[in-house]
C-alpha cells in the first residue's frame, strides 16, 4: 500500500494555498510547508510568537536563534517581514485576519471537531498553545497528520475521544493516505496516494467518504 511522505504531504498543502493568503502553519508537521512554496509565490506566513512574512527553514549552519516560530525553530524572513507583540499576534488570529491555518491532529471528526492537545510527552509544547484561537479565528482550518496511529488505529473518526481544540472547524485534512474534504457531507476524497484503492482508504476511515467526482 502506497503514502505520501512527510515532504510529499506538505508540498500538496502548498500547492493549494492560494496566492495573497496570510497562513499560520501549526507546530509539528506543518512548518514543513513553508519549504515548498515557489520563489514565484507570495504566501504571507504567520506565527504567533509575533512574526509574519517567514520564508523557509534556513540551510544548515545559517540558523539564527533569534529567529524562530513558535514551535522555537529557527526561520528565515523574507523582505518586508516582521516582528510584533504577542498580543498583537494573537489579535490577528482572533480577529479573522488568518486566512487558512494548517493544524497538526491527534483526531479530526466527521463533522470537524478537532482534538489536538498536548499528551504529556516529555518536551513536548505544553497544553492547548495558540490552537483554539487558530482553529475558531481562522477564515479556514485544514489539518495535516497521519491517517493512522502508530498502534494503526485510524485519526478521522465518527465522534474524537480526545479532548476537543474546536468544534466543526476543520475544512480539510491532509494526511499521508489522501486530502478529504469535510465541507461536504459525506467528506469527499479530492486526492488519494498513488496506488491507493478507495475501498481500502475507507476501510482505514472512521466514516463513510465519497469519492472524488
């Protein structure tokens, strides 16, 4: 059975962010996105420890500590970009001035519900952070995740046992299987990995999906 890598995922991601868009990119996973944008592109990238207009992850040795994301590594600014008060960070995301945000997941709903908390892992960000002023204040949430736990139970569920960041939030979800969106009900597969069938993508789902048109 086929999946997209972790690098294949977040250039999907990318590819769909419209040009123009302001995008805050989750702790984890999803800062791999801002390493897939053309020179080309004009993506305004957000953090909510108070930066915009981040570029890519800069090359090794050429880190500068000073210059990080909240998820503290090190970043790159593009022209223009910069730095601002936390507060005011958060008055953005809070005020539906983010375009699209792209959430890690420990569990995404049929309906949109979004769990994605802390598990108590050793230095690991603690509690909820930034993601439900992200999740609620965002014009969209798309999460970006595995299809599937390590133990190899499934993510996208029928109702999260995990504590919930938001409620009916998530338009969309990327994981290493296919991208589904949950706007339309059944959640519509618009892309699944090369040699994936959709009866076993729904067979790894948590609930019923139609295929792509």
């Amino acid at each position: 059975m086929k999946k997209w890598t972790r690098e294949q995922m977040a250039a999907r991601v990318a590819a769909d962010i419209p040009d123009g868009a302001v995008v805050n990119l989750g702790i984890g996973a999803p800062t791999a996105v801002a390493n897939h944008f053309d020179a080309d592109r004009e993506v305004i990238l957000h953090s909510e420890n108070g930066v915009l207009g981040m570029g890519p992850a800069p090359a090794a040795g050429e880190e500068d500590y000073d210059l990080i994301n909240a998820g503290k590594q090190p970043v790159t600014l593009k022209a223009g970009g910069c730095f601002f008060h936390h507060a005011d960070s958060f008055a953005m995301m809070r005020g539906g001035h983010i375009d699209i945000c792209v959430l890690g997941a420990f569990q995404v709903a049929v309906n949109g519900d979004l769990a994605n908390w802390h598990t108590g892992e050793p230095g690991a960000i603690p509690a909820v952070g930034g993601a439900m002023d992200l999740a609620t204040g965002a014009r969209q949430t798309w999460v970006m995740m595995d299809h599937l736990t390590k133990g190899g139970e499934t993510k996208l569920v029928e109702r999260c046992s995990y504590p919930l960041t938001g409620l009916g939030c998530v338009a969309r979800v990327y994981t290493d299987r296919a991208v589904i969106d949950l706007r339309q009900q059944p959640p519509r597969v618009l892309a699944m990995a090369e040699g994936l069938a959709f009866d076993e993508l729904q067979r790894l789902t948590g609930f019923a999906l139609q295929p792509a048109a």
